[in-house]
C-alpha cells in the first residue's frame, strides 16, 4: 500500500508491504505531523518556535528536543563544526538533522508492527527496507540538479539510507560556519548513503557546507558513500559509490 501526502512543507511518501497496512500509513502519517508541530521553524506554535522566542525554559524542553540537540552537538563535534544548527541570526534551526532522525523513527514504527518491505521519503530523504512490490530492490534515483526531469544516477541502497542536501530545490539555506555565514556556491548537490537515513542527512549537511571539500570528508569517513554535482555540472563520486549503483 502506497500514499503521498504533504506533511513538513513538503511530499512524504509511505510505501508498505504486506496485507492490512491502511491504519499502520496513517500511524507513521500521524507520527510526521507530531515532528512538525515540534520541530517547524515555519509554525509559531511549534516548539522549537517557542524556544527561539525564549518563552520556554530548558527544563520544559521535551525528550524529543533534547534528543535531536544531543545528536547536533554530536555531529558538530564530528564534523569539525561544520554542521550547526544555530542560524547566522542565532537562532536554533534543526531541519537539517530532524527529518533523517524522523524518517528513521518512522521506519521503527514499521518494522515494530512486523512489516519488513517498505520505503519511506521525504524531501528526497529516504529509508527503504527489503523489497518492492515487484519482488526487486527498492532502487533510488539521484536527480539532476539542472533539469529536474533527469535522473543522473541510480542507487540501490539495499536497507541503508539516503540523503542529498542542495541548493538546487530550496535556494541558499546551508552556509559555511567558518565563513561567517557566507552561502554554498560552488557547489549544488551533494548525496550521501550511510548505514540510516539519519546517518546519511546529518553527514550530508555537514558535507554540503564543507563546499568541494566535502566529497573528501565522505570518501574518508567509514560507512559512507556520495555523489557531488559542482556548479558547472561536473560529478565527483566516491570510490565505492559505483557499487551501489550495480542492481
């Protein structure tokens, strides 16, 4: 059973095998709009609205707050600061780790219900387990950043997760902390696969900011693999990526 709905401002597509999943799509539904009434920047009645106005104090942050800040600081920490959550304005702006961490609860909610075939995605994020409805390899497909219509590669993460972080769909809204918040420009689109799709948003923001550098910090760091488009077009993949594109 298949359905696509707009949740978080943007298209999330639940995909799940296997008989009787109509109430378990609307549980994994009803858990993205829980994320988004905590975490969107976009609402002012969200929760991490009301902290940056400062009308909730840290003792009253929830579970799920604490948790995704820990695993910020977490990824700042690996990252050599590259990733961070405090905007240029100094604010706190977790999108860019919340909605791995959240496809990744989401796939929880499925495997705990007993279902072992399903694909998750949203915003190009996705978590995918098993097999399709054909009986094949869920496969994803890495778009061109010039000509949204093309397809330039295509990936079959087989249980791991995928994430592309760019500029190419939203505009400038990752910038080099080292650089006093100066915008991305030489690059476009970075995909990463990690061992979860969490995994593979959080490294994949912090390897956007990094600009051309940031294929290098993929290629060196254990368990992931990616795929860069420069702006001129030009594609860096790291050395196993091919692997993941044999069916």
């Amino acid at each position: 059973m298949r359905d696509t709905r707009i949740l978080m401002g943007m298209p999330i597509r639940v995909d799940i095998g296997g008989a009787s999943t109509g109430e378990l799509i609307d549980t994994v539904f009803g858990y993205f709009e829980h994320i988004d009434r905590r975490f969107s920047t976009y609402r002012a009645d969200s929760e991490i609205a009301a902290i940056n106005r400062g009308d909730v104090p840290v003792a009253d942050w929830s579970g799920e707050m604490m948790e995704v800040l820990a695993l910020a600081r977490q990824t700042k920490d690996e990252t050599d600061g590259y990733f961070d959550i405090r905007t240029p304005d100094g604010s706190l702006d977790p999108s860019g780790i919340v909605k791995g961490w959240a496809i990744r609860n989401a796939a929880g909610i499925v495997q705990r219900a007993g279902i072992s075939d399903f694909f998750i995605e949203a915003g190009g994020d996705i978590q995918s387990c098993g097999k399709n409805a054909s009986g094949q390899d869920w496969s994803v497909g890495i778009r061109n950043p010039f000509n949204a219509h093309e397809i330039v590669q295509v990936v079959y993460p087989r249980g791991r997760g995928v994430a592309t972080s760019g500029t190419y769909v939203r505009g400038q809204h990752i910038y080099n902390p080292y650089g006093i918040g100066s915008p991305i420009q030489d690059i476009v689109s970075l995909t990463v696969i990690g061992a979860d799709v969490l995994e593979a948003d959080r490294f994949a923001t912090a390897a956007f900011a990094m600009g051309r550098d940031g294929i290098f910090f993929i290629e060196q760091t254990p368990g992931l693999e990616g795929y860069l488009v420069d702006a001129n077009g030009r594609a860096t993949p790291t050395t196993g990526f091919g692997a993941l594109c044999l069916p």
